[in-house]
C-alpha cells in the first residue's frame, strides 16, 4: 500500500492557541482608563487611537505572563487531529519577539503536553510567508498574512474573529475562516485534497 504524504502545516501562536486578546484589550483598557470595544482590524494601535509602542507593551507583557485560560479548544483540536493523523512535530512560526522565547515554549509545552514542536521567530519586518518553503497550509489569524499565503499558493485556515473578516469571501476559495469542529476541515484538507 502507498504510504500517503500528508501536506505539512504551520500553526501560528497569538489568536490561533493562545488567546491573549482579551487581556490585552483588559490591560489598554486600565493603562488608558478607557472602556474598549473588540477591534474590527487588526491594527489595534490606530483603531484604538494608541501609540503602537503602548499596544506591543500590552501585548508583550501579557505573553510574558501567560495563564492556562488562554488555550484556545480551536487549535488544540486541530493540532491533536493533525499529530494523530500525520505523527509530525508540530511547527508554530511566530512574531513574537526572540526576548520572550522561554515564557512562548513554557505555554506551548503546557497547552499541548507530549507534543513535540519547533518554534521559528520571524524576525520584526520578515513575512511569515518567505519562510513557510515546503508548507501547503498555514493556520493564522491575521487577515493580510491568510492573503499572502493565499498569493503563495499556500492554503489559509484563520479562526474567526471580529477582526479578520473578508469583504468578499468567495474570491478566496483558499482562505478558510472557520469557527468549530476544526477536525473535519483538516481531515477534508489532508485525505481529500492531498496538497
């Protein structure tokens, strides 16, 4: 029986398993003694009205003190399907600073416990997409990076948030914004796809 290559995925980590918007909204909320509404982009910084500097601060100090209710089920499914099916490392790519290596392999080896996984740091200014060479489909939250990969021939799978929607979906037929039972999409992208 022919052995079946399965296409290999990269995960990214903030807004795709770890769900640090929330407390990151919390924490600009109290630094500027302001209520704030779930953004609808993903640059916070000017639709917020916030120095950028301020909003990475957030964000930066919030991955630096992670909790365990930041897990997000959608990923954690997905990743578990998908090293079940496949028995591959797991590969997250990430742009979250180098600085905050140690607290990033800490929640990820808390979050999917007798994984294995690799973490590659794209360096502040690389595209994601320059380093995904062998990679038939990325997991990402962030609209711009999900059209990218789509112009890379590279299929997008993005959780559904209120700020990476699509004006105009059905131009995208490789752009997937899903909501639940990530299983089921994954295992149509690997048995019946076979990209």
């Amino acid at each position: 029986m022919e052995k079946t290559e399965y296409p290999k995925i990269a995960f990214d980590i903030d807004g795709v398993i770890a769900n640090i918007f929330p407390r990151t909204m919390r924490l600009l909320g109290k630094i500027t003694g302001r209520k704030l509404n779930p953004p609808t982009t993903y640059y916070f910084d000017a639709e917020l009205d916030i120095e950028r500097k301020i909003v990475r601060g957030a964000f930066n100090q919030v991955i630096f003190d992670w909790t365990t209710e930041e897990v997000m089920e959608f990923a954690i499914d997905l990743i578990h399907h998908y090293h079940w099916k496949t028995k591959r490392k797991i590969f997250f790519i990430t742009n979250r600073p180098r600085s905050l290596e140690t607290e990033t392999r800490q929640f990820l080896t808390m979050a999917i416990p007798g994984i294995p996984f690799e973490v590659t740091f794209v360096p502040h200014g690389d595209s994601k997409i320059s380093i995904l060479n062998s990679y038939k489909i990325l997991v990402d939250d962030r609209r711009q990076t999900a059209l990218e990969a789509e112009a890379a021939g590279i299929i997008a799978i993005m959780p559904e948030t209120t700020y990476n929607k699509l004006p105009k979906p059905e131009d995208h037929p490789r752009i997937f914004r899903i909501k639940n039972r990530p299983e089921k999409l994954i295992e149509y992208l690997i048995d019946k796809c076979q990209i």
